[in-house]
C-alpha cells in the first residue's frame, strides 16, 4: 500500500468517525476575550482602511447615502431599522468614523432577517446568520444595468452616453447565488449556474468563514481537498477535471483556469478597442474607474492612471466585456465561492468579442 493511499484511507476513518466523536464532546464557546481580538486584527475592523477613511478629508466628512450602509456601523444600524425611521434605507446623515462592529450584526433585526434583496432586484429567502453577509458582499451594480445603459444601441457603435460601470469590490455573495441574483452581465440565449452550494456544512459565509476573524482554517478542507496545508494552497483547489483552458493541465487549481480566461478576455478587450473602436484601452486593477485611454504610440505608465485619462469611447459589446472581466476580478475567491458561473461569463465575454475580433474558443470548455 502507498503512502498516499494509507493518508486517504485514514483521512477516511476520520470523517466517518466525526459523528461518534462528536456525541461524547462539548465544545465550549469562544471566551469574549478571544472573539474580541479575532475581531480587532479583521479587515471590518481595521480603521486605517479606505473602506472606512475614504471620506474623512471631504468637507464636510460624510459618506455618500449610497455607500453608507456598508461603511458605516450606524448606516447599516439605519438600513436595519435598528434606528432611523425608515427599514431599508439610511435616514440620518452617515458621518465618518466607525467600523464594522459587534452591534452591526448582532442585534434584533439582524438576528431574525431571512430574506436579501440584490442589485438586480432578485431577492433570496429562507437565510440564516449569512444574512448581514449578502447585504454587503453583492456589489452595487448588476447585469441589468448594463443592459438598461446599452438599450437601443447598435451594438458596435461608441456612445458618449456610456461609462464603465463598476460592480463594486469583494462581491463574494454575487459570484456565490451566480445566475439567481444575476450579479455578472448574462447573455442572451445562454444559461447560467445559480448557487453555488459547495457541501453539507460548508455552505454558508460563516460555516467556511470564521465570523469573527473572517479566515478560513485550512484543516477544515483536508477531509476532502488533500494536501491543504495553509491558506495559500486553497488555489490549488479543483473538484472537476475538466480542461476549461484546454492547456492539457487538469492537475492545476480551478483559480488558474479562471486566470487563463481572464487573460484572454483581456486581450480580446484590447483588440476589440484597437480594430473596431480604433481607441486603444488599457486596464489598471486598482485604479478607479479601472479602464484608461492610451497613446497608440506609446504604452501605458503612472501618468495615464487618472480619472481625466478614464476611457470614454465604450460600443455596448465592449462595455458588456469590461463589466465582466471586472467582476471576475473583485471577487478574490471566486474560484471556490462558483468557479462555474465565472467561467460562464468569461467564456461567453470572449465569444461575444469574437464575433469582431480573433478569439479562438476551440481548446476552450464552457461549464
């Protein structure tokens, strides 16, 4: 017998011995005093962050009605219904200076909400602890307002009416419920993956995330994804083998795959804006609003990164793309909250494209 199959046949034993184990231990719950520094070294917590800092120097400091549920302790305390006067939406002025804290998701309304409306007006139901999760992890925008920005457009045509639309950032429940809420810009006559479910007990924000410290534990993977050792392995990950990129590879992780196509619709962008809009594009992951114009002579430096430079020649099939490829890149673990639905709108960003410039779908598997 290898070793490796010794590992598994033990790996096996002791999953199947979790039930049993389980009937004869109580674990105690988490003292205060460690909820509280799990707390205090999160993201949610971290008070230097532009997520929380954004808008201290404007004058006066106040955050937009629009961002404030979610940047804000007492916005989102406003938007419950915990105070203000009307649920569902922020009342009072959301001034500047707090983080998420414990009251944001532990109190009455919180604790008792089931259902979650999206940007793009689906709403899911029947939820749990996840609740406070999803209203702030779906992103702002949806594929539904590409579609109303690009209504009645010839398709291939620059209008000076549209813009970049921005899904927003760490859009984790918008790539998880995928073709049920609509997040990314579907296309017609194709059909997509909804939710994403993972498996029994791993199907939550908070049954793969620590509520507290918002990790994930490697070792809750390695009963069924061996060779997890830490945090950077989990894009290793694949549970198919499917060769999506047709690179011959189907050892690799499914987030590679998903990198691949990404760099394809990227350069498919490019084509598309050199030989159909005649207007080079260039795209900057960290700069809002993300796509820039460029010299045709010249390639892109520090100096073109700027709102003056944002690029403003978009046809509705460029736009489409663009909106897609940046919702494959705000959702750092796509590739294991629906790696699926992802592909989905890649692949179909890339043949939309192709119909204008090269792309070449044949080595290419669409979920």
């Amino acid at each position: 017998m290898t070793v490796q199959k010794a590992l598994v046949i033990l790996t096996l034993i002791l999953v199947l011995a979790v039930p049993v184990r389980a009937a004869f231990v109580t674990f105690a719950p988490e003292s205060l005093a460690t909820v509280s520094q799990k707390w205090s070294e999160s993201g949610h917590a971290d008070r230097e962050s532009l997520s929380f800092t954004y808008w201290d120097d404007d004058d006066p400091p106040v955050i937009p009605i629009g961002c404030a549920k979610c940047h804000s302790n007492y916005a989102f305390l406003d938007f419950l219904g915990e105070i203000g006067d009307t649920p569902g939406e922020v009342d009072r002025e959301p001034l500047v200076g707090s983080v998420v804290s414990c009251t944001t998701c532990h109190n009455p309304t919180a604790h008792t909400m089931t259902q979650v409306m999206f940007p793009s007006g689906a709403e899911v139901t029947a939820l749990g602890t996840e609740a406070t999760c999803l209203i702030c992890h779906q992103g702002t925008r949806a594929g539904a307002d590409v579609d109303e920005a690009i209504a009645g457009l010839d398709v291939d045509t620059v209008s000076e009416d549209l813009s970049f639309i921005n899904v927003h950032y760490a859009i984790a429940a918008a790539t998880q419920w995928g073709g049920d809420t609509k997040g990314g810009y579907e296309y017609e006559g194709r059909s997509y993956v909804g939710f994403y479910e993972h498996v029994s007990g791993y199907t939550t924000c908070v049954e793969c995330h620590d509520a507290h410290s918002l990790q994930v534990n490697p070792q809750d993977c390695t009963p069924c994804h061996y060779g997890v050792v830490d945090r950077e392995d989990f894009i290793d990950i694949r549970v198919d083998r499917t060769d999506y990129d047709g690179d011959g590879d189907t050892e690799k992780g499914i987030a590679a795959e998903i990198a691949t196509l990404q760099t394809a619709l990227l350069q498919a962008i490019y084509e598309y804006a050199v030989q159909v809009v005649e207007e080079p594009i260039f795209y900057s992951p960290d700069s809002f609003p993300y796509f820039f114009a460029l010299d045709p002579d010249d390639d892109p430096g520090p100096g073109d990164v700027h709102f003056g430079n944002r690029y403003m020649s978009w046809t509705p099939r460029l736009l489409r793309a663009a909106y897609n490829y940046q919702f494959s890149r705000k959702d750092g673990g796509n590739y294991t909250h629906n790696p699926r639905y992802v592909l989905q709108l890649l692949y179909d960003s890339l043949e939309d494209l192709g119909e204008r410039v090269p792309v070449d779908l044949d080595p290419l598997t669409r979920p």
